[in-house]
C-alpha cells in the first residue's frame, strides 16, 4: 500500500512539473507572437505615418505653387479639424497630419555674403487676403560703408540708396511718368509703402563688397512681412507614431529677377 501511495504522488509531482514546463512554453510562445503582432503593428503605423507626411508634403508644395512664395499657412495636428484630418474615414486609425509654412514674420536678420543679395517681400498672404508692410527699417551690424546698397520695387516705381535705411528719411525716387519718361525725385520709405500699399513691394539688398559680409536687421514694428528664407515643418500621426520633415527653401531663389532693378549710383 505505502509503495502504491509513492507512486501516486510521484505521478502527481510529474504531472505538475510537465504542466508547468508546457505552460512556460506556451505562455513564452504567447509572448513572442504578441511581440511580434506589436512590432509588425508598429512598423505598419510607422511606414502609415511615413506616406501622410509625403503627402502632406506634397500638399504643401501645390499650395505654395498656386499661392507663391510668401503664402503663410499653419494648421496642428488636431483629430477634430477637417483638413487636419483629411486623410481619415475615421481618425482612429488613419494618420493625422499638419504643416506649417512659416513664411511671415516682423522681425529678420540675416548675414549677406560678398556679391551676394535677398529679395524680401514687404507683404504676406493667406487664406484670406495679402497684408501689406507700411513701416519697415533697417540696422546694419556689420558692413564695409559704401557696399550696402537697397533698393525697395513697385511696379514701376523705384526707392533706392546706398549705406543708410530708414522709414523717415527721404531717399532716391525714381519713376516712370505717364509719358513713359524716366524720373528722378525725393520719397521717403513711408510715403513710398503708404503710395503703393495696393501694390506688391520688394526690398532687394544688395552687398557689392568681395570680401566683406554684411549682417542686417529687418524690423516692421508688429505688422509683417514674408521671410525671404522660409522654413517648413510638414508632421503626421498615428497612434504614437509620429514623423516630420523640415526644409527650408531661399525666395530669392525664385525672386532673382528683382536683382536686375534700378539701383542708386
């Protein structure tokens, strides 16, 4: 009886160790192929996230395409704002996506290399309409006298000169008349900007020196005008999953041909 006993539990002890060794392997099994649902889920809402954020690049392209170069836009990533959430039947599980085109600003500084020169619009737009700047002056950090040269552009209006820039002063006006004949006068800055604030106005600055840099600041006191380097920042989520590109692209680039405007001498 006591031999028929130990067998018993020695089968139950047996028993108990087989079901635990096959439990373990199950359950680390279980674990392995939840890891790998999760890594796969992952990688799905990663390369999810990765085609939003093209396309919302793509997106921002073709709106600064059709509205130019100093067109601002911004929107946030926002599950309950319909073009935020424009790639979506429903936002649970499909990307959410924002950009930001940071075009306008108040304040801008900038080093000029030698023989080098930005196209600055004195305006910015939007959604709604273009925004006039009425007031704008410059300080000169650094420059060699004589080598910095600006020249603000309006149709066929000309303000321009050399060295100084500042909204009172009165500076080189240069028109065309009604006959067409090419005429030199006085204009300060404001009575320029506050002439043409229907028109679209271009400040081109431009550094003659070879050798010598020119750094510079822009102030427009609140109101705006657009940068002429401006930066993106393109984003899309899902989940926790999140991507973004950021580029910057140069007007001046695309404004070049203000660059052959009148100058003073």
């Amino acid at each position: 009886m006591l031999i028929y006993n130990n067998k018993f539990w020695y089968s139950i002890i047996i028993a108990i160790i087989v079901m635990g060794f096959l439990f373990a392997i199950t359950w680390a099994v279980f674990k392995i192929v939840l890891v790998e649902l999760n890594d796969n889920r992952g990688m799905y809402n990663y390369l999810k996230a990765y085609y939003a954020v093209e396309w919302a690049w793509e997106l921002a392209m073709l709106e600064l395409k059709e509205k130019w170069y100093w067109y601002y836009r911004r929107f946030d990533l926002n599950k309950n704002d319909s073009f935020s959430n424009i790639l979506n039947s429903t936002w649970t599980f499909n990307p959410i996506i924002s950009y930001d085109i940071w075009t306008k600003t108040s304040f801008y500084t900038w080093e000029l290399a030698p023989l080098s020169y930005d196209v600055i619009p004195l305006f910015y737009k939007d959604d709604a309409s273009n925004y006039p700047v009425l007031e704008i002056t410059s300080s000169l950090i650094s420059w060699d006298v004589g080598n910095f040269t600006w020249n603000i552009v309006s149709d066929n209006w000309w303000l321009s000169s050399v060295w100084g820039f500042n909204w009172s002063s009165l500076w080189t006006y240069k028109y065309l008349d009604s006959s067409n004949n090419f005429v030199v006068d006085m204009k300060s800055v404001k009575m320029f900007l506050t002439d043409n604030s229907s028109k679209f106005n271009y400040l081109v600055l431009f550094n003659s020196s070879t050798i010598t840099s020119i750094k510079y600041n822009l102030d427009s006191n609140g109101t705006f005008f657009s940068r002429p380097r401006t930066d993106i920042t393109v984003s899309a989520k899902i989940w926790n999953y999140k991507q973004n590109i950021s580029i910057k692209y140069d007007n001046t680039d695309y404004l070049w041909i203000y660059k052959y405007a009148i100058y003073d001498d």
